[in-house]
C-alpha cells in the first residue's frame, strides 16, 4: 500500500519572523488538522500549528481515520467552527487559563 497524499499544498504559507498577520478568516490549513489556535482566531502562523497538524496526521497514520472529523461551517466568514473544536475538546478536555494562558487573548 503506497502513501497517496500526505501533503496539501493549497493552504500552505511562508513562516517567517517577524510573523505577518493572517487574513481575515485565518484559514490556513484544512479544517480535520487545524489548531485550536486558529479555530479560535489567532492572527499570527507559528510553528505550533504545524506541530498541531502533524500530531493529527499522525495519529490518522497509526488509525487509519481521521482523529478530528469536524464538519466545516461554510456559511460563516470568520474561522470559528464549533464542530471542529467540540471535537477537539471531547478528546482532549477543554483548555483553562491556568494551562493555555493565552487563551483569553484570542478573539473567540
């Protein structure tokens, strides 16, 4: 069995320092891999959202289904998709301050 697509190119982005503010709908990588960050509203593309997205091709890799298969709200124009991140929060506990201090920084 071959390896037939690991890589989408089409939502790629140039990481770069100083970091330059993402567009408007921040969408940056397909919805099944997306970091809570961006799920959330961040602004800025770190290499943390590429970490979150190999954990999940990874995880997909060892089970052979996606580990987070959220169904993406079309409709809205802004990255905040309820059912990717209830997903994301059934497996993994929703966030608190105390570990993601952050977290009230982000406009979701």
């Amino acid at each position: 069995m071959g390896l037939s697509k690991l890589l989408i190119f089409g939502l790629a982005r140039i990481y770069q320092a100083p970091l330059k503010a993402l567009s408007d709908n921040g969408v940056v990588v397909t919805i099944w891999y997306r970091a809570p960050e961006l799920l959330l509203g961040a602004k800025h593309y770190t290499s943390a959202i590429d970490m979150w997205a190999v954990g999940c091709i990874f995880a997909e890799l060892l089970t052979l289904k996606p580990l987070f298969q959220g169904a993406e709200a079309k409709s809205t124009p802004n990255p905040f998709q309820l059912d990717q991140l209830d997903k994301i929060f059934k497996v993994s506990g929703h966030p608190t301050l105390e570990k993601w201090p952050t977290l009230a920084s982000l406009p979701h």
